[in-house]
C-alpha cells in the first residue's frame, strides 16, 4: 500500500534550511575573526617594518 503523505521532501527542506542557517553562521564567524586578525597582523607588522 503506498502512503497517502510522505515526510520526506519536508525533511529535505529542513536540511536545506539547516545547512544554510549553519553557513551563515560560519560567514559571519569568519567575518568578524578575519577583520580581528588583520587589526592584529597589522599591530605586529607595524613595529618590525624597516624604517626608511
């Protein structure tokens, strides 16, 4: 007997909706880490740069 609904394209979405939620996590994270690693890079460079 075939079954009159099936869960299964719902649970494909929730995945999709899942995966996303996760991925803008991940950019965001790597947003604000990157523009914190530059300040910092840009702190130690700084002082070991020769002078002219």
């Amino acid at each position: 007997m075939i079954p009159i609904r099936s869960d299964r394209g719902a649970s494909a979405v929730e995945y999709g909706l899942l995966a996303a939620l996760i991925a803008v996590v991940i950019i965001g994270a790597v947003t604000l880490v990157g523009g914190n690693l530059a300040g910092t890079f840009h702190q130690v460079t700084t002082p070991l740069s020769p002078t002219p």
